[in-house]
C-alpha cells in the first residue's frame, strides 16, 4: 500500500515487516523510496520506529479497514498511528 509524497515525483513509503516481541513491544522500519517505471521500488531512506506495548496495542486494536487485505490493514494502521504522533509526514494514500 504505497503512501505518495509529491506531484511531480512519487516518494513512497513502505512500512512492513513489523515485528513483535514477546514483551508486546515492536521494531517498524519505515523505507522511503521510488518506483520506476517498471515496478522496482529503490529505497533512499530508512527510519526505525520502536513501540511501546501500550502503542502495539492502539495499533493492533484499530477496526480493520473494509476491503483491505491484513497487510495492507496493518500497514495503514502503522501508517495513521505513525502520521497522528507526528512521526512522518501525511501523504497520498493510493
């Protein structure tokens, strides 16, 4: 589920894998990058969000989205989780 940045380019960004430790905790590492024209994304850069087993819990307790597969679902909730707390910037959700 590529999230867009721009008009004149597509940045996008990848939020999955995720992953969950035994504590409730979990590691997120965001990948930033572009799509050419046949479909290779090539990141440019990566940020790693580390939650807290309060914040899995917000994330993993959002109602599923209608029509979206798990990952993309999942994905999405990472995404406005992380977009609500100011860690990334919003963009074009495609």
């Amino acid at each position: 589920m590529p999230i867009s940045y721009g008009s004149t380019y597509t940045k996008q960004l990848k939020l999955l894998p995720v992953i969950l430790a035994e504590d409730g905790t979990a590691v997120c590492t965001a990948r930033f990058g572009f799509e050419n024209s046949s479909g290779t994304f090539t990141v440019v850069e990566t940020k790693t969000f580390t939650f807290d087993a309060a914040a899995v819990s917000t994330i993993l307790d959002t109602n599923p989205t209608p029509g979206l597969s798990r990952r993309d679902d999942l994905s999405l909730a990472i995404y406005q989780y992380l977009v609500t707390h100011g860690l990334v910037e919003a963009g074009t959700i495609s």
